[in-house]
C-alpha cells in the first residue's frame, strides 16, 4: 500500500506539482545556505539544462527527474538572487549615511499613504545632489553637483504630502536601511521591505522638504498611471466620503490601510475578520464569482451565442478581464496579485478544457508567482493563501458531507445551503492556516468562522460592490459615484458599530506563543488523519492536534537577563531557573498606532513561553521606561508591581496605576534595601532610596535602582538617575559586572565617579538605532571607553542577554537574519576574585 501511494504520488502526471515543490525548495534552500557564488550556480543551471536538451526525449524517467532537479537548482539561484541582492555601484545604499542628511531627485511611483500623524510614499531615486567647494579661490561659496543613483526608497512623512504617482520631487531627509526592533517575536521590516525590492528607508520631518519638480498639466509617465488612478480614487473617497466610510473603503478598493483608527483595527483583529480590510484572496474569489455569474447571465440570453459560441469559455475569458482591473486599482499590491494569478489558472483551464486537478492548477499558480518574485515564499500572506487554499481542497469535500445536499426549491432553503456551505469553507480554511496564525500573530478568534460568516455579506457583497460600481462613475459622473458610495457605507457603518460591540468582548480572543515547527507539522498530521483515517485513526489524529492548544511552561535550567530593542526606552526582562519572570521598566516610542508593550515586549514574552509575571518593577514615571506596561498588565497575570511614587501626577501613570487597581495588582512603593526573592546567591534588591524622601528632586532622580544578582555576577539597572542620583548612590554602591547606562547614555548622568564606582566590565546602552549623538552621548561613551569597560548598544546589537551558567557569564545579541541569539566574541566573562574588582 505505501509503494503504491508513493508511485502515485511521484507520476509524471503530477509533474508541474513537482516543479512547484522543487523550485519552492531550492528557494528555502538558499535561506539557509548563505550567499552561494551565484556564478557555479548560474553553470550549474546552464549544465543541466544541455543535458536536458541533449536527451530529450530518449528516458522519460531520467528527462522527468532532471527536470525537477533544473527548477530546485534554479530556485536556488532565484533564491540567492533575490535574498542577497548585489547592488550595482550608482544605488543609493552605496552613498548612505546615517547621521546627516541626503538630498536626492527621484519619482513618486505609489499613491501616498496618509496616515493620522504621517504619510508614507514609495520613490524611485534618479539623482544625489551635493554640495562641492572649490579649492581656489578660497572665497568661493560651495554650488551643488549631482551624480546619477538608483534604488528604491520607503519615505515616511511627518505630516501629508500632496505628491502624486508620476510626480519628479527634490526631497531633503535621512536616508537609511530598514531596521525594525531586533528581538525574538518583533516584526522583521527588513524582510517584509525586500519582498517589494526595497533596501532603503528615509525619513522627511518637515513636508517642505519634499518639492515637486513635475508640472501637473504634462502627461505622466505611462508607468504610472494606474497608480495615478487609483490616486484619483483615493482623493475622491477622503473628500466625498465621511471620514469611518472612506478609511473603510479605501482598505476594500484599494488596498491603503494607512488612515483606519487603531480601534478599528483591534476590533477586527479580534474577531478573525481583519482579513476583510485588505484585498486578499477572499474578495477576488467573490468577485470572481459575482461577474462570473453576472456574465454568464447576460451571455445566455443570446440564443445565437448558445448555439454557435462555448458561451462557458467566453465567461471564463471575459471574467479576467475584471479581475485584473480591480488589481490594478488595488496597486498591483502582492496578495491581489497571487490571487488573480490564482483564479486566472483555474478559470485558464476551463478555457482549455483542462482536467479540472486541483493540486496541479494550485502548484502551477504558486510556481508563477515563485518565477515572479521567489521571495514571495516568505511572505505571511503567501502562505496563509496557499495553505487555505489547500485546506479547502482537502477538507471541505469531507466537511460537505456532514451536510445533507438539499435543491434550493424556496428561498429559506437556498439560503441555508449557502450558509453550510459558506461556514464549511470557512471552517475549512480556518483550520488549515490556525497553526500559521498562532506561529506570525501569536493570536487567534474563538468566533472567527461565524464571524466571517456574518461580516463577509456586508463587506464584501454589499459594499464592495457598490464601490465597484462606483469607481468608473468617479470618472465620468462624480454625483452617480457618490449616491453609490453612499449606499455602499450603509454596510460599512452597521459593519463597523457591530464589529466594536462585538469586539469589546473579552473572551473572543485566544492568545498563544508560538508553536514550534514539530508542533505545527504533527498537528497537520492530525487534521489530515482525523479527515481521512479509519475510526480508529481519528481518535489518534484529534490527539495529535491538541498539542497546538497547550500552553508550554517556560522553563529553564540558568538564570538570564535579557535586555530588549526597544529603541530609546528600557525594558530588561529577568528569568529565573526556578521560572519567576522579573521585568524592569517596559517603555519605548509611542504612538496612536503603535504600542511598545503590544508589538515588541509582549511578542517576546510569548516566544518564551512566558504566561506569568511575578513582579513588574516601573523605576519612575517617565513613558520611555512605562508606556509598554499597559498592554502587559492587561494581557498577562502580574504578582505585583513596584513603583517609585503612588501619587505621581502624570496622566499616562496614574492610567497605569489606576488599570492595576482594576486587576487587583498589588502596588508596592519598596523601600530601599528590599529583596526580591533572596534566595542564597541569588537577589534582586532595590538600591535607591531617593523616592522615599521629601527632597526636592525631579523623577529622574527618584528611580528605582535595581541590583540583580545571580552566583558571581551581578547586573546594575539603574533607570534614569542623574548627577544627584549618583551621589545618593555612589554612598553604597559596590562594583557590578554589567551596568546599564543610566539615563540611556545621556551627559548629565554617568560620571566619572559614578564610572569608576560601578566599576562594570560590560556597559549597555539602551538606545535607539538612529543615534545623533545625544543617547549616548560622545564624552559619555570616551568615560566608558577610558574605564575600559567593553560598551554595547540594543541599538546596533538589538536584543542582549546574558546567561549566568555557574561560574560563567554568557553574553548573546540576536541576529534577526537567523532568529535566534548568538555569542558575542570574546565576551564570555568568568568569576574573577573578588579584590581584583575592587581596583579602581
């Protein structure tokens, strides 16, 4: 039996699914192999494809199998291509520099995103202006040059910007590579940048330093006037819409997410509907259908086309057309792609009279979209796509079966067997693409096959299909496209109260770390045996999917601390053997739509399997040290929390107070001296005792200074005191192994009496990666540096941690390429007596 099902499998017939598998293959190959001098790659496809040539078609099985092997070789090469790019010498990546600002010339090829604080857009760069000084006469004031760049570049805006796609701009700002936070868990930015082949990033702080250059009466470059266009939608819907429906609406027509509130956003994420505010799969899939329909109507009332034209075929032809309008309006945005690249193979093979194999017509639409661009396999949305497609294939015949097949002779049963049907597929795909959900999101809705069963009708029948018709209307008869518009928002308006209301309850949302890879895979095993195995099987295969639901314990057999990326705030996450989990400070940058606590901190506490905290210290109320607390409070069980001041008058802290009265979370003001836990050799102690005095000091000052120590190596964080905060402490301190810089690096702390007292061997600056100077500070790092203490920065490492193990100290950076931390050289430090630190 397996002999036969392994023939089966790997029959020629099956050989595009082959290629698929192959060339995906050879792309995740090239992942984990590295940079491959892309020359032996390049003849080693060239060989292959000789040989090909030369015996074909003599051995079907040798022609078959090298094949498969040409495309998993070429998918290497396409691999290694795309993920290590060599940049010729012009582009922009080669000139770049961090600290000072660049003016260059480019083209505005996207429509502007514009968001509640700032604006994004997308430019291709043309020229690099600079200024030059002549070396005679020394008088002579400096003229500009300019030398010819390339590359694209992601420009984030402070405010609005009315450029538009085709659009010659002179733009002054900071130019950069894509760094996001570099921690377990955290969104990788530079991947997700590289999947639309951009490599640079800028930031532009004041919307007066981007000038157009183009006269808006010439014509544009063809290249851009589909996303011209779709500009002119956008523009139409913010002005003629109010603000709820155009947000909404430009999510469903074209693709730009950038002004829906945060609340919206959350609501739907926590209904497993979020899905319904891009263009995805799902939506073209419907539309499909709809014009399909539509068009296979209007074709049959022709008698002449029913006798003498395969009226099917035309359909099929006819509904591309659709299709690919509504990609474009959308910006050609991947997801809207993969999916009329999808659909079109399947309605392709109708035209063709094609065997209707599903497989074969889904490898062959995943192979186009790999030749494309073979990145695409790493997008979220790639595999989320294939995987609910696949589910579908696979689990909805046997879901249909539970259902019993009724003729829609009267309206209530047609619309009961389109509801089973509807809600099979939908728990079809669900089920499929729940262990990637949990794995990128960490989160998934107890509801969400009902509630895309309830929302999918309004959205994506009702409203989006009268923005459809709306969108030609726009061109022609603006009034017409307005009226439709507004009966469009109808849906949108009861959608979005009912997505609040239902959003707003607690228990929809199921949080997760997430599953490792054996977990994943023996879960899909179990699917597949509970919809496919014998009686006896199913009980196995529901077993074998239950592990995907257990919370891991977070367990160790050493102490670490880890100090996270948060950019210019402090966050340093403390875990015991003996599985307590201590937290010191959780803030960073803060915006509408951005929570330090929600999309970096917790991310990392689930990726350790961490559900528990046992004490959350906040030195002081500053929203760079407690602003990512909030979220933490909410979302995990916390013991107690430990501040400096109760009756702190700063309105986000008092919020943080108030949220954990509301919990019941212990609020303790420790005093100085105060252990926790003290266990041996093993103590978190507050040091500082600033707080508990009546001096007039700013909250700098009033940290809480905390000593952790595990064996012979102990850990100083001292939050953001200041000169005076250091004499207080400098009266008792004792020398420590590593020293968090006080006050992220700042010039007004860290002195060199400070220095010498801490005496630390290892200094972390927890700043930001866009350092001007200020954090830290340059004299700061020369004291350091002149100590000879080794100095490293969360802003360049990311994410630090150090493992206590007996006698040794490890010291880790986490490299995100890898996703995993790694050693630091040479930064493995031993006990050392204890009179050699004394030495000052």
């Amino acid at each position: 039996m397996p002999s036969a099902l392994l023939r089966h499998i790997i029959h020629p017939s099956f050989l595009i699914i082959h290629l698929a598998l192959a060339f995906a293959g050879g792309i995740i190959l090239a992942h984990f192999t590295g940079n491959i001098d892309q020359r032996l790659l390049w003849l080693l496809t060239s060989a292959m494809l000789l040989i090909i040539l030369a015996t074909y078609p003599a051995q079907n099985n040798w022609c078959h199998s090298s094949t498969i092997f040409l495309f998993f070789i070429t998918g290497l090469l396409h691999g290694t291509i795309s993920l290590y790019p060599q940049h010729p010498p012009d582009h922009l990546i080669n000139h770049l520099s961090p600290s000072k600002p660049l003016t260059i010339i480019a083209t505005v090829s996207r429509a502007a995103e514009i968001g509640p604080l700032k604006s994004r857009l997308i430019i291709e760069t043309e020229q690099l202006i600079f200024p030059t000084q002549p070396s005679t006469p020394p008088s002579t004031k400096p003229h500009l040059q300019s030398r010819p760049i390339s590359g694209r570049v992601r420009v984030s805006l402070a405010g609005t910007t009315h450029t538009r796609p085709g659009d010659r701009v002179i733009l002054h700002g900071f130019f950069n590579t894509p760094r996001g936070f570099l921690n377990p868990g955290s969104y990788d930015i530079k991947r997700k940048l590289a999947l639309d082949t951009i490599h640079i990033t800028a930031w532009v702080s004041n919307p007066n330093h981007i000038i157009i250059l183009t006269d808006k009466k010439n014509n544009r470059h063809w290249r851009y006037q589909a996303e011209d266009i779709r500009a002119t939608i956008i523009t139409f819907l913010e002005e003629h819409q109010p603000p709820l429906q155009s947000s909404l609406f430009k999510a469903l027509l074209t693709g730009d997410r950038a002004s829906l509130s945060p609340q919206t956003r959350e609501a739907f994420q926590r209904l497993g509907i979020a899905h319904l505010l891009a263009i995805s799969g799902l939506h073209m899939a419907l539309l499909a259908a709809g014009f399909y329909a539509t068009i296979s109507f209007l074709l049959k009332r022709s008698k002449s086309i029913l006798l003498y034209l395969p009226a099917d075929k035309i359909t099929a032809g006819l509904t591309i057309i659709p299709l690919f309008f509504y990609c474009l309006i959308s910006g050609f945005q991947p997801p809207a792609v993969r999916a009329f690249i999808m659909i079109s193979v399947f309605l392709l093979a109708k035209i063709r009279d094609g065997q209707w194999h599903g497989p074969t017509n889904i490898a062959l639409a995943a192979l186009i979209i790999l030749l494309i661009n073979p990145l695409d396999i790493f997008s979220i949305s790639f595999q989320l796509s294939f995987v609910a497609v696949i589910g579908i294939a696979l689990i909805l015949p046997k879901l249909q079966t539970l259902f019993t097949p009724q003729h829609p002779i009267n309206l209530l049963r047609f619309l009961a067997n389109w509801t089973s049907g509807a809600l099979a597929v939908s728990v079809a795909a669900s089920l499929a693409t729940l262990p990637l959900v949990l794995f990128y999101f960490q989160r998934t809705s107890l509801i969400g096959t009902v509630a895309t069963l309830l929302f999918e009708p309004l959205f994506c029948i009702w409203s989006l299909g009268w923005g459809l018709l709306a969108i030609p209307a726009i061109f022609v008869w603006p009034g017409l496209a307005e009226a439709l518009l507004s009966i469009g928002g109808i849906g949108l308006s009861m959608s979005h109260k009912l997505a609040l209301t239902m959003g707003s309850w607690s228990w929809i949302s199921y949080w997760s770390g997430p599953p490792s890879l054996p977990v994943i895979m023996l879960f899909y095993v179990g699917i597949l045996t509970l919809f496919y195995g014998t009686k006896l099987l199913r009980l196995a295969g529901l077993t074998a999917c239950l592990p995907l639901f257990i919370p891991w314990p977070h367990s160790l057999n050493h102490d670490q601390i880890t100090i996270l990326d948060v950019g210019k705030g402090n966050c340093a996450i403390i875990e015991l053997c003996s599985g307590k989990t201590i937290i010191v400070d959780g803030g960073g940058p803060q915006s509408p739509t951005f929570d330090i606590g929600r999309q970096v901190i917790a991310p990392y506490l689930r990726s350790q399997h961490i559900h528990h905290l046992d004490l959350v210290i906040s030195s002081h109320a500053d929203s760079d040290h407690y602003s990512g607390l909030f979220f933490l409070l909410k979302h995990f069980p916390t013991s107690a929390l430990w501040v400096a001041d109760k009756k702190n008058q700063d309105p986000g802290f008092k919020g943080l107070l108030e949220l954990a009265e509301n919990r019941h979370i212990p609020v303790i003001m420790p005093l100085a001296g105060s252990f926790y836990p003290k266990m041996g050799q093993k103590q978190i102690q507050l040091l500082s005792s600033l707080h508990q005095t009546n001096q007039a000091v700013d909250d700098n000052d009033q940290s809480l200074v905390i000593s952790f120590t595990s064996g012979p190596f102990s850990f100083l964080l001292p939050g953001d005191i200041g000169a005076i905060g250091e004499q207080n402490l400098n009266q008792t301190l004792q020398p420590h192994t590593v020293v968090i810089a006080p006050h992220h690096g700042s010039a007004a702390s860290n002195s060199e009496t400070f220095i010498a007292t801490a005496s630390p061997q290892i200094t972390i600056f927890s700043s930001s990666h866009y350092n001007k100077g200020l954090f830290p500070a340059n004299a700061v790092v020369e004291r350091y540096q002149k100590w000879g203490s080794t100095m490293l920065n969360t802003g360049k490492q990311g994410a630090i941690r150090f493992i206590i193990n007996a006698d040794i100290l490890h010291t880790l950076s986490f490299q995100q390429d890898q996703q995993q931390f790694l050693p630091i050289n040479n930064l493995v430090l031993k006990d050392i007596p204890e009179q050699s630190k004394n030495i000052h």
